[in-house]
C-alpha cells in the first residue's frame, strides 16, 4: 500500500547541530580507533537483518545507530501487509550492504516499544539516527518509493552525523549459503514476481492482470487472492485528491461512493479500523444498492488486510450486527 509519509522533510528536527557535531565527532573517533588496532570493524551479512526485542533495543539499536542508520520494521505475524513489506526491506539491507541496519520488532512480543514509538497501525517503518528516533513510513509502499527514502536517511545520515555505514565481510557466511539447498521454484513464481515488479513500477493494471491469471489456475492462491486486493486498491487510489476527497466525505456521511473513496484513503495510510468502521457505518445508514455497495467494498478491504488479522474479524462482527 502507499506509504502515509516517505519524505524525509522531518529529518533536521531530529537533533541540534550541536548533537549532529558530536556524533560525526564520535563516528570519526570509532573509525580511527578501530585503523589503529587493524580491526575492519566488519560485519557478516546476518548482521545486515537482525530481530529485535526490548531487553536488547539499546545495543542493538540506539548504540548501533550512531556507527550506521538503523531501520526498523515494526510488524507482527498475523499482519498480511507485513508479509508484503518485510521481504522487501530484509532484500534491501543486504543489497545496501552496510549502508543501514535493519532491526526487525515484532509488535505483539514488544507492546512497550510499539507504546514509546506510539505505533498507531503495522507495517511501520522508523529509523533510529545517532541515538535520535524518526517515522519514515506507514503502511506498506512500492519498492521506487522505498528506495528513494532510505538514500535520503543514508544522506542524512552520512552529512549530518558522519555515518559512512559498515563494513560487510562477504565472505562471513558463504559455506552456509552454498550448503543451502536451492529452493524449488513454484508452480506460479514467475507470475507472482511479474506482478511485484508491476506493482514497483506503479503498474497496478498489469500487476491485478498478473495475479488474475494464478487464480484464473489457482482459485485459492492466498498470495495472488491478497496481491490482486492490493493491486486494485492502489489503482482506486492512484488519481485521487486525499484533501478532497476527506472533504467530500465529511460534508456528506450519506454519499455512500464519498465514504467508499475515503475508507481506501484510510486503508492505504495504515488506518485500518478507521477505513472499516467508516463503511460498518455507511452500511448501518444505508439500503438497497447503496448497502450493497458499501458492503462489497468492505468485503474487499478485508481482503487487502487478511483474514486472520483481528481487526478483520471485529469489524466482521460489526457488519453481522448492523445487517441482522
């Protein structure tokens, strides 16, 4: 899904130039200290990808983050969202090779820090820079977009705290990799990667095409049933004016088409119960096709989101309550 915020506009507040001077200072101090005793300082490439829970948030992430910007992925197993985003971030730290660090945080083992980084709804995506702490994105985001914040958090990082990243020793871990037995590609993976690099390329009617062609095969395909939910929501949301369209839907709770526009504006910012409840409501208010309308498209966002998801579920109850 588009990502609610990918600018890095918010990046100078991050700290004074006084903080900004110290941590250069101290980067250059690491570094010299580390040519002195002959210590590269480098790291395997299971570094690059690392799980992150609270008793260890201060080694693994704050003291880390004034050598290398650190990235982290706030997410939880029953997210489908997540499932689409974490892969792509866990790709990119090893392509960036020291560039960043991502630090993975599973929200439900972690309530405390979903807490202090106030995390309203997963996927999220922060970086911690020099020990200071800023939202990148919510929601998950085509690939160009990430890519294009993470080498603005990398600038950042690099002239306003001097952080030039860490050294990967490639060849940590290379027996591992070769003892690995290759993975059998599936049935369908051609198709379903086709349609990834649609959707990086914001081509959401090639990447729905792609996806309808695994089910026209494979009805029951979880990942092609969630993609295809995905690909059409982005295409609804493509050429729409987000300040318009709120407007319309506040200065009209009736207009069902009003609400609908809105609750994927919702959906596609991380505001999940808020897109949901917005249509419980448009169903409860309504009759005849109106009712109807309202209640499909919600069907669809729970597509987008999971079944498994609890929101999907709550929100599930709610429509069985305002339709018997």
């Amino acid at each position: 899904m588009q990502p609610r915020n990918m600018s890095m506009s918010g990046v100078v507040d991050l700290a004074a130039v006084k903080a900004a001077g110290e941590a250069k200072a101290k980067a250059e101090q690491a570094r010299a200290e580390a040519a002195r005793r002959g210590d590269t300082g480098a790291v395997p490439p299971s570094s690059l990808v690392i799980d992150v829970d609270e008793a260890g948030f201060e080694r693994d992430v704050l003291q880390r983050s004034s050598e290398v910007p650190v990235v982290i992925d706030f997410w939880a197993e029953w997210c489908e969202p997540c499932k689409q985003l974490s892969p792509v971030l866990e790709r990119l730290a090893r392509e960036y090779n020291g560039r960043f660090v991502l630090a993975k945080v599973d929200v439900d083992a972690n309530q405390m820090l979903m807490q202090q980084f106030q995390i309203q709804g997963i996927p999220a995506v922060f970086a911690v820079v020099a020990g200071q702490a800023l939202p990148l994105f919510q929601g998950a985001a085509p690939e160009t977009q990430i890519r294009e914040t993470l080498d603005q958090l990398i600038q950042v990082g690099e002239q306003r705290f001097g952080l030039t990243g860490i050294t990967v020793d490639a060849e940590a871990g290379a027996d591992d990799e070769s003892a690995a037995p290759a993975e059998q590609a599936g049935p369908y993976d051609a198709l379903l990667e086709a349609a990834v690099r649609a959707l990086d390329a914001d081509d959401f009617g090639g990447a729905a095409q792609a996806y309808r062609n695994v089910l026209a095969d494979d009805p029951g395909n979880t990942e092609a049933k969630l993609g295809l939910a995905q690909a059409e929501l982005l295409a609804r949301v493509k050429g729409m004016d987000p300040q318009q369209v709120r407007k319309d839907a506040a200065e009209r709770p009736d207009d069902v088409p009003a609400q609908i526009a809105a609750a994927d504006l919702d959906l596609v910012g991380g505001h999940v119960e808020d897109a949901f409840g917005r249509l419980v409501e448009a169903v409860r208010r309504t009759a005849g096709e109106d009712r109807d309308a309202a209640r499909v498209r919600l069907l669809e966002l729970f597509e987008v989101i999971g079944s498994d998801d609890p929101r999907v579920t709550a929100a599930r109850s709610a429509l069985a309550r305002v339709l018997f």
